[in-house]
C-alpha cells in the first residue's frame, strides 16, 4: 500500500471553502478547480465509490 500523503479527517474547516466541509465537498472542490470538471451530485454512485477510495 502506498504511503498516505495527505491524512485528512473530515468534516473540517476549509479555508479554500470559507467553511466547514465535508469530504464530497472537498472532492467536488477539487474536480472544480484544479481539473476543471464538473462537480458530482453527492448522492451519485461516482461520488460514492471516490469516497469510499478516499477513506480505505
């Protein structure tokens, strides 16, 4: 298993967000910005199964 770079707990305050976030937040944050994608709905199967990922 690869190294864990970024441990991150969740909800938490995001100041990228300006307020308390939860994990789906913070992966639609990132499709978003930095991938220029458009955000999931939080109830969608992919959002699901990436936060799943994310906190195995």
């Amino acid at each position: 298993m690869p190294p864990i770079t970024h441990p991150e707990t969740y909800p938490k305050f995001q100041k990228q967000l300006g307020k308390v976030a939860v994990l789906a937040e913070m992966i639609n944050w990132c499709i978003r910005n930095p991938l220029q994608g458009q955000p999931l709905a939080l109830d969608d199967p992919k959002m699901t199964a990436i936060q799943s990922y994310v906190v195995w």
